[in-house]
C-alpha cells in the first residue's frame, strides 16, 4: 500500500502563503542562530564582566547544546498537538525574552541558567518551524524551501559576526538586546502566516480537540523505532560534519596555527557562510531531480577532495578558496536535512521527530570540538590532520547511511498539498 494515500486530503494554500511560510521560518532561524552565535563571539567579554574565566564562561554554550533535546521534544509535541503556528511564535518568543534577561543578568549563575532555558527554545524552533515550512509548500517547492530553510543557520552566524565587528561599542549587554528583537518575527507570523494544512487536516480527520498526536507521542517513536535510530545516526554524522568544520577553524586554526590576521579571518568567514547559503540552496533544488539521499550523498561525495585544500594549504588565498568550497559543499548537504527529515517523520508526530532527531544528533557530536583538540595533541599541536579525519569521517558516515538506506524508509508526507506557483 502506498503510504501517501493513508494521509488524510489537506486544504489548499496559495503561493503567497507559501512564500510567507518560507519567509517567517528562515527568519526565525536565522534570528535564532544569530543569538546563539553572539554568546560564542563574546565569550571573553562576559568572562571579564563576571570576573571569571574563559573556561568557565564556556559552559554557557556547551549548556545550550545540552538542553536542546528536551526543547525540541516539548515543544514539537505541543506542536504536534495545539498546532505548529502557535507553538512556533512561543519558541521566538521565548527565546526573544531570554535573550532580553540575559543581557540584564547580574550573576554569573543567573546568567548560566538562561543559556540552559535559551537550549530549550532553540531546540524547539527547527523542527516546529521546519514541519510548518513541509506541510505548507507545494512539494515541487521542497527542495527548495529546505535549502533556503537551513540557509538560515549560516546567515545567523554571518549577522552575528557582522553585529560583532561592527557595533563593537554595544557591548556583548547591547549586542544581546540587539538579538532580543527577533521577536519582531512573531508579529509576522501572526499577521502573514496561516496553519498547517496538514496539520488542520489530520486534526480534522480524528476529531481530536485540540490536535492529533498528544499522547501517541512516545508510542509512535517506538513503534518507529529503527526509523529514529537511523535518524538520529544520520543526524549525529551531519553535526560532526558541521561542528568539526566550524567550531575551531576560525579562531584556533587560522588565527592561533596559521597566524591570519583577524580582518582576513573575518572576510574568509564571511565568503564561507555565503557559499553556505548558495551550497544550501544549490542542493536543496538538486535534490527534486536526484532524490534527497543521492543529493546529500553528492554533496559529501565532492567535500572529501576538498579537504587538503581546506586544512594543508600554505597559502591564505588557497585556505580561503578551500574554506569557501568545502562549507559550499557541507552545508549544501544540510540544505536537504528539513525536507528529507520531514518527508521521512511518521505524520502523528512530524513536529517532534525531526526536531528530535536533529538535537539529539546535535547533542551526540557536541564533544567535536574536544576529539579534533585530542587528536591534534598526539599530532604535535597540528590541527589539520584532526580536521581532516573528523570531517572526513563524517563526510563518509553520511553517504553510507543516506545510500543505503535510500528506499528503506518510505515518504509519509503527501505529495500534494498546496497549491501555487513559484512563478
């Protein structure tokens, strides 16, 4: 039996709704992962505010990253549940009024404890925001809607980096109330954005007061459960991927190994984050014609040759040039992650599963940044050789799990939603 037909038929939505949708949800996350990355820019900022240490400051990312599982899990059930719009304005929301606190924390402690709440709302808005964009446009749309979806996260840290060098005067107190206005997106989503049809649809379908699959939650992921087991696998070998390409390579790969100066490890930050974007999108539409698994197997296919570029060039030019085609080439594999993860989720339970699985993978792959140092001790202190075998291997990870497991999991999410036209 084919498994779209058991999908309940779904109200229609115009193009305009469509290109709201896309809109709303890349901003939300864009805004999202821009708060996230002002912590990072101003660790030593903070540290010498609370008259502490470096070190000690980092457990505020590392607290984020840990509470974002259990963001993504409370908040994609209520989404499953009372709906994904409301849910997905609360997520901006809250994570606006904590950014807000923070900037006002007047302990270390407290400060901490807002990071931790922050994980919990950032966890929660990928996979609500990224099940609204699915069910909302039309499927000919996908492709191109995860890659513009995911584009979000590279422009984040672009506007972060930007806000950083730029209003340097701000302080990292204005910066954060700087990133508290993303509330603003709410106002959107509540005047431009409408409900998910499937969403309305499936609650129509099982009159079911207030939304389908509450209860059925914790259920439903067990009976699927080599299908979350290979999800979150997937998931685990992408942010190792990511992580193991980002998270040292400006500041103690470039600045502390190769000795770059700071406005050229800016304009290579830069130039990579918007090959992230173009990569997201390039392969996000590539993936209508070849399929999902084939276009992010493709894509870390194409990332491996890459990788002497990338770490063992001599020069800053050719570091640059491989900077800006292996993030191309990584993120253009992440641009197919919303729409294959949606297509992918059981229906009673598509704002939780990819947002879950996403996290957890996040949560897995969040001691990147302690292998690929622990690998370079033995190493001499040489970095490249850890960067190298850590992308690699995760590069590797993804095109075994995404081939071989190309036809083993059926789509769930209709074919046909809305309808419109791009033009």
């Amino acid at each position: 039996m084919n498994v779209l037909s058991l999908a309940p038929e779904a109200p229609t939505r115009t193009a305009a709704d469509a290109r709201h949708v896309i809109a709303a949800c890349f901003l939300g996350w864009m805004l999202d992962a821009c708060d996230f990355f002002i912590v990072l820019f101003t660790l030593d900022n903070v540290a010498r505010s609370f008259a502490t240490t470096l070190e000690t400051i980092l457990l505020a990312p590392t607290l984020t990253l840990v509470s974002r599982p259990l963001g993504a899990y409370l908040f994609g059930r209520a989404a499953d549940r009372y709906g994904r719009r409301p849910v997905l304005m609360a997520t901006i929301l809250t994570y606006s009024s904590i950014e807000l606190l923070s900037a006002a924390a007047p302990t270390l402690g407290l400060f901490l404890a807002l990071r931790l709440l922050f994980g919990v709302a950032l966890g929660g808005e990928w996979g609500v925001g990224t099940s609204l964009t699915m069910e909302t446009v039309p499927a000919h749309w996908r492709g191109m809607a995860s890659g513009l979806l995911q584009a979000g996260y590279p422009a984040g840290y672009l506007l972060a980096s930007l806000l950083f060098l730029l209003l340097p005067a701000l302080g990292w107190r204005g910066l954060f109330v700087l990133g508290a206005t993303s509330v603003v997106s709410v106002a959107y989503i509540a005047f431009f954005v409408k409900e998910s049809p499937v969403w309305l649809a499936r609650r129509h379908a099982t009159h079911v007061v207030g939304g389908p699959g509450g209860g059925m939650v914790l259920s439903l992921l067990r009976r699927h459960g080599p299908l979350v087991l290979y999800a979150v696998c997937l998931m685990t070998a992408f942010n190792f991927l990511s992580h193991g390409s980002q998270d040292l390579y400006p500041k103690i790969f470039l600045a502390l190994q190769k000795n770059i100066a700071h406005p050229t490890i800016t304009l290579i930050v830069v130039l990579y984050n918007l090959a992230a974007i173009a990569g997201g999108l390039c392969f996000g539409m590539l993936s209508e014609r070849t399929g999902r698994p084939r276009a992010m197997a493709l894509a870390a296919v194409l990332a491996l040759p890459l990788l002497p570029l990338w770490a063992l060039s001599g020069s800053v030019l050719w570091i640059g040039v491989g900077a800006v085609l292996i993030q191309f080439c990584i993120q253009g594999a992440w641009g197919v992650v919303p729409a294959y993860l949606n297509e992918l989720s059981p229906p009673d339970v598509r704002a939780t599963f990819p947002g879950v699985a996403y996290q957890l993978g996040n949560l897995l792959a969040a001691s990147t940044g302690l292998i690929e140092n622990g690998i370079a001790s033995h190493m001499g202190g040489n970095l490249a050789p850890a960067l190298m075998l850590v992308v690699g291997a995760a590069a590797c990870g993804i095109i075994m799990l995404t081939l071989l497991n190309a036809q083993a999991h059926p789509t769930t999410l209709p074919a046909s939603v809305p309808s419109g036209d791009p033009a």
